[in-house]
C-alpha cells in the first residue's frame, strides 16, 4: 500500500508556547473583576432552544461573583452571567484584561458547569473554580516540570 512509503518526520521546534504564544495566569483576583468567556457552545438550553451551533468561537463579557455549589460541596466558585450551553463550552477559558489586538489575556477561570439560576429554562451563568493561591502553587510545581522532548536525539 501507498502508506507505507510514507515516512513521518517529527522535527524538535522547541517549547510550544514559545512558537504559538499563551495566555498568562491571573489569581487571588478580585470578586466583581470583568472577564471574557471564550467557547464554542453546542447544546440546547433545557427548554430545548439550540442557540449555538458549537462551530464558531462565541464570548461573553461581565462581572465575577462569588458563587457556591453545595450539591458537589463547591464552596470556592465564581460565576459569570452567560448564555453558554454546557455542551461545547466546558473547559472554556475566563480571560481577565483581555485585550483583542493582541488576543491575549491571564487565564482566571474555566468553566465548569452552566447554571439557570432564574429558572426560566434558559441557562444564564457559567461557574468556575476561583483561581487563589494554591492555583498558582500547581501552576508553579507544573511549570517546573520539563516533560522531556519527542523527538529523537
């Protein structure tokens, strides 16, 4: 077969952040800082309205607010008004001080759930770990970890 005359070359071009950039890490910040939400949400709010269609890059902007979770003893969460479905938007990145010229930011949250706290069967908030000072700390042992190269010697 043709694929076996293929021959695949992996070349070391060096660390991945220093040739596609990143965003910085934001903690301890404020309650009520403005962040921006970035995510390709995809499902339907619960009333079944499919708002999104998780194909292109969506956001949303406002203010922090402390927010908790009791059901999954979350205790140490902020929350964001945001029509975000959960689907599609997991894992979406909070940017404090974003600046959309240079499409950089610190990284402040991650969205782990999606929230109806007005009970109208549309989803209106995004709910993060709050970033504090044991953030960092892993951040920082994790940093420090080189995971070695790929590519042979």
């Amino acid at each position: 077969p043709s694929w076996e005359k293929r021959r695949l070359v992996i070349k070391d071009v060096g660390r991945l952040g220093d040739n596609v950039g990143g965003q910085g890490l934001a903690y301890n910040q404020k309650i009520g800082s403005s962040v921006y939400v970035f995510g390709y949400p995809s499902g339907s709010h619960p009333d079944g309205n499919h708002a999104f269609s998780g194909k292109t890059l969506k956001w949303s902007y406002g203010k922090t607010f402390a927010a908790t979770a009791p059901a999954i003893k979350a205790e140490e969460l902020q929350g964001v008004k945001s029509s975000f479905t959960g689907e599609g938007s997991l894992g979406s990145a909070w940017l404090l001080q974003y600046k959309s010229a240079r499409r950089l930011g610190y990284l402040n949250g991650v969205t782990i759930g999606v929230s109806d706290t007005d009970g109208n069967d549309r989803y209106d908030t995004s709910v993060s770990p709050y970033f504090d000072g044991e953030t960092y700390g892993v951040y920082n042992a994790a940093k420090n970890n080189w995971s070695g190269k790929i590519t042979a010697q």
